[in-house]
C-alpha cells in the first residue's frame, strides 16, 4: 500500500470517529492509545487547555492524552533536538512561524489530506494561511495573536485613531522626570515593530521571496519609531518587557503595544481598555501587526496518527474553543465560537478579533528565523545608538542575504 493510500485509509478512519461535544466515541477499542502533548501555557490558558483535555480524556474511549508544558523560550529548540531521537510529543501547541524550517526536516507532518472543505471552513482563513507550507498544511489552528494598543482609562479617556493622535496625546501624558509616560513598549524588538512598518507598507521579504530589510517603507517606518523618543520624548530608553508592565501596573504608563498575553501581567486595580492600532498618518493605512497562528501540530514521527488527529479536531472544535476563550481568554481561531455572545462582547477579546482583519501572517519560511538577529541589531543600532536606519538597515539586509546564501550551499 502506497503512502498516499495509506493517509486515505487514516482519514477514513477518523471519519469514523464521530466527534459530539465533548466526546468521540469509538468501537469496542481493546486499549487507548496513550498521546504526549507539549504546550507552553501558563495560567488561565494553561487551566482551560487542562480542562479541554480531561473532557476530552473522559469522553474518549480509544485515546487518552497526557499534557507535558514546556518553557516557551526552550520549546522550539526542543522540538527539534527531541523529535527526530523519538523522544518528541505525539502533538504539541506552538505558532505557525518554525513550520517551514520543521517541515522542511520532515519532523511534522502535513494534513491537507485530511482536511475537507467542511472543515476549512470552521476556522479563519488567514489562520489557515499561515500554517500552509508548500501547498502543505501543517496543522490545524486553535488561536491568533497579535498586538493591539492597552490604554490606562484614567489617564486615556478616548484612544488614538492615528498616529498624529497618539503622538499628541502621549506628549501631554509624558513627564520624564516623573518617570512618566505616554507610549511604552519593547520599540527595539523587530516582532514589536512589525506594526510600524507593516503599516508603513513594508514587507519582510518580497513577492520573490528576496530579503526586503532595506526598502523605502522599511527605512521610514525605522525612523518613524526612533522618532517617538529622539524628537517627541514619549517613550523610554531601553524598554523591556518588564519595564513595560511595571510602568502600565504603576500608572505611569499611559498605552501600551502588546498582545492578548499581556492581559494576564495587568494588576487587578487598574482599569484598563484595548483598542486596534490607529491608522499611520497621512498614508491611510493601519499599524499592521504579525499574526501568530497558534495551532495544534502533528510529530511526523508519532506512531498513533490517526488518534493524533483526532485530538487536533476536537482541541480545534467550536466546544473546545468556547472554553478556551472564555475561561482562558484566548483569542479563538474558530469562526463559530465568535458568535456566542460571551466571546464576541468581550472587551478585550472582541478588540483583538477587530485587529485581525489589519494584521498579516508572519511568514513561515526556513528563512524567516535568519532574519531576527540581524534585524534586531539593526533596531538596536538605531533605536539605542545613533545609526541612521538606512544604513543600518542595509547591513542587516547584507547580513540575511549572506546567511541565506549560506544555508543553500
């Protein structure tokens, strides 16, 4: 039997497992298959992804899942050491951007062949987007993340539309030898600024697939975020992400740029709102964030596929997903979930669903993690030294063209 007849033979199989709320139910099944799943959360999503996998565990009578977290910071260095020794998880939840690079190393395995049109369109489709490869789909999506502007509601009675807006109103909120002010967040931090020149209309990499580090958009949307603290003295130097939350909880902190993660760093006393970025001005164009779909991949080297899968539609079910929404708070990938009343009135939820209709995949090629370190410096040269953005820009361009240029020799 060929492979791909093989993979017919799975699907069939899984269309067999009828999928009902919280359960599967199989026939008799001698045993259940035992599935190690990773994952990187912490508190409320943590809680809601435990209970989603004891319904599932209690409802399932031919598979059982065993949930291993990992530090986030070490997880995709893990994956990729453990997965081809057979020491990996069955299944495991990261975001979409290392899937080019792993499915390029044959260590997770792609699902199109599963996956019907009934089923794409349970999700939406840019969150589909991002975990397509190749043609290829490598999992399917349980969440998307990206920035958005928090503001301190006793200190912003109405946020910024633009961006003329929000450098006038943080002028007035920033007193810096108070240690106040009116914008902060990681401005060095390329994945942070992706908003800025996103917006500006600059690309990462061209419609060629080339490196595009050094464009026009690039070089002023640099600028542009230099500016915020050199020219308008709105921001402050050497931001990090605890900097970030200490002034917001303090007060002293007056908006913010981060993503729906950062709801759980806000100190209970403060009263807080989420709005999307405001428009670049004079351009027309939103702050465009990267999108990070989050979803729920499959080892190639897991040696029970087809529960496997299984488990991925039901963590990806509109049940599942309501619970991850609601006590996780999780920014749900599944269409239907955003038609209950307590997910799409949701303050904070129902702002990030608003943002991501102005975001944009971050791309998911082998060559995309080549491009943070270089970029990063070239921030950092600007930002924090006094490098002017064209030129610091196009040494990282050379950087990533050589390390590119490198990987395919």
């Amino acid at each position: 039997m060929t492979m791909t007849q093989r993979r017919w033979v799975w699907r069939g199989a899984i269309a067999a497992l009828a999928i009902f709320g919280g359960t599967y139910l199989t026939g008799d099944a001698a045993a259940k298959d035992t599935l190690v799943l990773w994952h990187a959360y912490r508190g409320e999503e943590r809680a809601a992804l435990e209970s989603v996998i004891a319904t599932f565990n209690a409802g399932s009578a031919s598979a059982h899942v065993d949930l291993l977290a990992i530090p986030y910071d070490a997880f995709a260095d893990k994956i990729t050491a453990a997965v081809p020794r057979g020491k990996g998880p069955d299944l495991f939840i990261f975001a979409h951007d290392r899937i080019g690079g792993w499915a390029e190393s044959k260590l997770i395995e792609p699902i199109e062949f599963w996956v019907n049109d009934e089923r794409r369109s349970q999700y939406f489709p840019i969150t589909l987007q991002a975990l397509t490869y190749r043609d290829s789909l490598y999992g399917l999506p349980m969440a998307f993340k990206s920035t958005a502007l928090y503001y301190n509601k006793a200190l912003v009675s109405t946020p910024p539309k633009t961006t003329d807006e929000l450098v006038e109103q943080a002028k007035k909120l920033t007193d810096v030898k108070a240690g106040r002010f009116g914008l902060v967040y990681e401005n060095a931090n390329f994945y942070y600024h992706s908003c800025w020149f996103q917006g500006f209309g600059g690309t990462v990499f061209d419609n060629a697939g080339r490196p595009a580090l050094d464009s026009a958009e690039q070089v002023r949307a640099l600028a542009f975020a230099r500016d915020l603290d050199r020219k308008h003295g709105i921001i402050p130097q050497e931001v990090t992400n605890v900097l970030v939350t200490t002034l917001f909880n303090q007060g002293n902190g007056a908006m913010v740029i981060s993503g729906p993660w950062f709801r759980g760093e806000i100190a209970g006393k403060v009263d807080y709102g989420v709005a999307p970025l405001p428009e670049i001005s004079g351009l027309g164009r939103r702050a465009t964030p990267f999108m990070s779909s989050e979803a729920v991949i499959m080892s190639a080297h897991s040696t029970h596929k087809e529960a496997a899968y299984a488990v991925m539609e039901y963590l990806t079910s509109a049940d599942a997903a309501r619970v991850m929404a609601t006590k996780g708070r999780q920014t749900a990938a599944n269409v239907k979930v955003w038609e209950q009343p307590d997910v799409a009135k949701d303050p904070t939820l129902s702002v990030f669903r608003a943002q991501l209709d102005d975001s944009r995949p971050m791309p998911n090629t082998p060559e995309m993690t080549m491009v943070w370190t270089p970029a990063s410096t070239a921030m950092a040269k600007v930002i924090v030294g006094t490098t002017e953005p064209g030129a610091a820009l196009k040494e990282a361009q050379q950087e990533v063209e050589k390390l590119i240029e490198g990987a395919k020799r």
